[in-house]
C-alpha cells in the first residue's frame, strides 16, 4: 500500500562535523623551527597574552602578520584609560569653555586645578611605562 508520504522526496542526508577545507587553504607543508627553552616559553607567554591557545596559529599570524594576534588588555590597564578618558574630557569641557570667551568663579578654578594636577601625574605615569617598555613584562 502506497501513501501519499511514500512519493515526497526528501533531501539528501547531510554529513556531520566539520565542512572540509577547499584544497588551496589546506596546509600541507610542514615548517620546522628549534628554539630553545626560554624562546619557546616567550612564544607560549606571547601567545596566551594575544588569547591563543594554538601556538601554531599564534606563530603563524605573527609571521604573516594576518590578522595580527592581539594582547588581551589587562583589566589594571583598561581601568587606567577609562580614568584618563575622563580627566581628558574633564580638561576638554573646561578648554572649549575659555576658548568660548567663558570666565571661571573660584570653583570652575579649583575644578580645573585638579583636572590638571591629575592629568598631570597620569601623563608622568603614562610616559613612565612607556619609557620602561616591555620590561614589566607586558608588550606594546
């Protein structure tokens, strides 16, 4: 006995996993690089910074600067820029202001005293580590 479900077509099963690669991006070469101790460990400590685990991929990147592996930014260092951000635009208010002609009473001064005093010590602290570079451990 024939049903009417019998005569529908259904489409073809399709495989699970992974669709393949196309043949001009697969990697078939191997490229064979010693390094000793204290270079792996740099490699491995510069891979986990950009957030890969894959420390082929990581090195792969890094040479072919394709899509250029990232540090993931310490919250200590995010924390940091958001508070310049502010002082800066503090600063900007205060400068757009006076260049508009404006007059500050004796708060505005006090105000815009310690906008400079605190983007004063985050300049210093700022041009501090970049002067030191990457000898706190952290890159660029």
């Amino acid at each position: 006995m024939t049903t009417d479900t019998d005569s529908i077509e259904r489409p073809p099963r399709r495989g699970r996993g992974r669709p393949p690669i196309p043949v001009h991006e697969r990697r078939t070469h191997l490229v064979g690089v010693f390094v000793n101790e204290a270079e792996l460990t740099e490699l491995r400590r510069r891979g986990d910074a950009a957030g890969m685990a894959d420390l082929a991929t990581y090195v792969r990147r890094a040479v072919l600067a394709q899509r250029a592996p990232r540090g993931v930014v310490p919250a200590v260092n995010v924390a940091a820029y958001q508070d310049l951000a502010r002082t800066a635009a503090n600063l900007n208010q205060v400068t757009r202001h006076l260049n508009e002609g404006g007059r500050l009473d004796a708060t505005g001064t006090a105000r815009l005293a310690d906008v400079l005093d605190r983007l004063t010590a985050q300049v210093r602290a700022l041009r501090l580590a970049l002067m030191r570079g990457g000898d706190d451990g952290d890159e660029g």
